[in-house]
C-alpha cells in the first residue's frame, strides 16, 4: 500500500527506533488548516521514527476495493481530517472485527462527532489553541501512539484501548517541573471522567512517586474541590464518587524529544513532566 510517507527516504538510521509489535497507522485527509509543504514533510519525519504509516485518505477512497481491506493489517488506526474524507471506511469492515480506529479532531468540532463516530470506534477532541490545529493534534497524536509502539517504562496495551476508546474522548496536555503543577490546572471533566488514557513523558530524574501522584489525582478524582452544586442529585453524586478506571504509559526522553519532537514544535515539552491525557465517558 503506497503512503505519504514515501515523499521522502526516511528519518536517518541513528534516528530509527526500538518498536513494539504493535501496528499502528494514519490516514491523513485533504480537509486540513493551510499547511506549508515543508511543515507537513516534517511532520511526516516526526511520525517516521515510530513506525507509523501515514496513507492518505484520497488514495484509500480511490481505490476502495482493494486498498481499505488492508486496514486490517493494523491494530489502531488514527484519523486527521473532515468525517467526509472518511465515509468509505463505514462499509469496510464490522465494528467487531479489524483495527481500532481513531478519530482526532479539534475540540472547536464537537458539533461532527456523531460524524466521525459513524466511522470510528471513538473521537478524540484536542484541544487547540491556534487555527493551525495540525501540528497541535499531531502532538496529541505522537505521545498517545508512542506509548503503543515504544517499549517504555511503562505502556498502554492495545487491548487497554480496545477497552477504554468509546464513544468521545476530551485531549489535553499539561507540563511542569512539578507534579503539583499539573493537579492544579486538572480541568473539570477529570471529575466526571469514566476512564483515562495517559501518557507521560518525563525528564531522567522524575520519579515514579511524582508521576502516580498526578494519576491517583485523576483516578480518584481529587483534583477538585467539590460544592454543594455538583451533588444535586445521587446520580451526579454517583458520577463524581466512581472511580476512573485509569491505563498510563511512562516514557523517558532520553533523547527522543531533540532527535524528533523538535522538528514540528521546538518547544512541545517544557516542564520535567508532561502529560497528555485522554478522558472517555464524560
């Protein structure tokens, strides 16, 4: 299946890394924010190292019958673009069967999620604070799948994601030297959060107390305090009490954030801990 990716040879070879057996893929649509070519090349480069496949959508849709079957060669699949572009994906395979497949859209496109849920198991709203989304979804992107195809300290399993993304998901990301940092600006939706995908990236020396500190903030959902107007009823009571049922994946830099991560955002990470959360079930 011919891809994006072969524009160009590739990263280079001291740049290549380590992979899981997992197999992961983008299909990347034409609907995008105005993105000079040079910065779509590198993104390309930025997703090479992990051994991801980036296909376009348009080749896909062209070529339906033979191509889309070979969808099934890849455990999670991951969507950039309109729901539209996607629409041949509805009758090509049981939502039992084939990859989990993924749509990452900005939070400004909550009004088409019932669109991209007709070709998808789950969509991720991100959160974005520019027009051009591009590079900020594929910044959700690289750590949530990195944690899928980088052995790691820790990792999500694909069937952890088979199990948690249903339905919406909430993105976000929060850096800090501190862990107390990133408790403090929690949004609300941890709150009433069913489940949680997280994936942080640390510095050498943060430990393992920093990082499950942050975690057990969201699992128990501590991160707020609560009024006497988010218990109005026991349902809301029961809501903000159960638990969230919580998979993480810890990644060392090492020197993964300088070799790759700089090439679409210089300054993706600033803080010794950064964490890029997905929440399911709000």
């Amino acid at each position: 299946m011919e891809s994006i990716s072969d524009m160009y040879q590739g990263p280079d070879p001291e740049e290549r890394l380590i992979t899981r057996p997992n197999r992961v893929a983008i299909i990347l649509g034409s609907k995008l924010p105005t993105t000079p070519p040079k910065a779509l090349e590198d993104t390309l480069r930025f997703f090479s190292p992990l051994g991801i496949r980036v296909l376009a959508a348009s080749s896909l849709q062209e070529q339906e019958k033979m191509d889309s079957s070979r969808l099934y060669d890849f455990d999670v699949v991951g969507l950039i673009g309109a729901p539209r572009e996607f629409s041949f994906l509805r009758s090509f395979r049981p939502r039992s069967e084939g990859p989990i497949v993924l749509a990452f859209a900005p939070k400004t496109q909550f009004g088409f999620s019932k669109r991209y849920l007709r070709i998808s198991d789950a969509v991720v709203l991100c959160e974005s604070s520019r027009n051009d989304w591009f590079s900020e979804i594929s910044n959700v992107i690289f750590h949530f799948f990195e944690s899928l195809v980088v052995p790691s300290l820790l990792n999500i399993d694909i069937a952890d994601v088979k199990n948690i993304a249903r339905g919406i998901g909430l993105a976000f990301n929060e850096s800090d030297d501190l862990p107390t940092g990133i408790i403090s600006r929690l949004p609300d939706s941890c709150l009433v959060a069913r489940s949680a995908l997280l994936h942080f990236s640390c510095a050498e020396e943060v430990k393992l107390r920093e990082i499950y500190s942050i975690s057990k903030t969201i699992a128990m959902k501590q991160g707020v305090e609560l009024t006497e107007t988010d218990l109005q009823t026991d349902k809301d009571a029961m809501k903000l009490i159960r638990r969230v049922n919580v998979k993480m994946g810890i990644r060392i830099r090492e020197g993964l954030r300088s070799a790759v991560e700089s090439r679409l955002q210089p300054q993706v990470e600033t803080g010794r801990i950064s964490m890029t959360a997905i929440l399911f079930g709000i």
